[in-house]
C-alpha cells in the first residue's frame, strides 16, 4: 500500500462551480496522489472568482492559492472488516473511520483506538 504521486501535463486551468460563483484557477499546476484507493489533487495557480455566468472576475488573489479537492473513494468491505477486527468497533463505525482518514487502514486503526 504505497502512495503515488504524479503531475499532470497540460492543464492551463481548473474550475470549481459552486452554487453560486466559480474559482477559476489559472496557469493551474496540478498533483494528483494515490494512496490506499484515493485520489487527491492538489492545485496551485491563481486563482479568480466569478459568479456563474462567466463572465466577469470579482475577485482575485495572488500569490498563488492552493486547493485541495478529494474524489469520494470506495472503501472495500476487507478493510472495514479489518479495522474493526483490530480495535473492536463494528463494521460502520470502522468504514466511517476509513473514509475520514482517506483508506488509511493504519491511521483508521489509530484514529479508533485512542
């Protein structure tokens, strides 16, 4: 269970909608890590704010603003039952403390025991 780390080529910018604005972040440099089946994208750049339209910027800031944004992960019922095998708390609880810690199985383990 490693962690992998990779830049990703090419990409000039990266939007983020909200209900009722976008964060533009622009000359955007993006990481992508895997680690325990999550993936994580960290975003450097400049980031813009706009309502959503598109139109027009509101708000910027600079120096270069980082954002992180998390892909919901699919935890397998093996590592729930695991967690909860080692720190006896029942299968919900332990998956609970597997998503919070990203499908971590040492960190969920930690998390549960103190």
């Amino acid at each position: 269970m490693g962690i992998e780390q990779k830049e990703i080529e090419g990409v000039r910018e990266v939007v983020i909608r909200f209900d009722d604005k976008e964060w533009v972040i622009l000359n955007a440099q993006v990481t992508m890590v895997k680690q325990a089946g999550s993936e994580s994208f960290q975003i450097s750049g400049t980031k813009s704010e706009r309502d959503l339209t598109g139109s027009t910027p509101v708000k910027t800031e600079t120096p270069a603003s980082e954002v992180e944004v998390k892909k919901t992960i699919e935890i397998p019922i093996e590592d729930a039952a695991l967690v909860a095998s080692q720190t006896g708390v029942d299968i919900g609880v332990a998956k609970q403390a597997l998503e919070e810690t990203g499908g971590d199985l040492a960190a969920a383990i930690l998390k549960l025991r103190r």
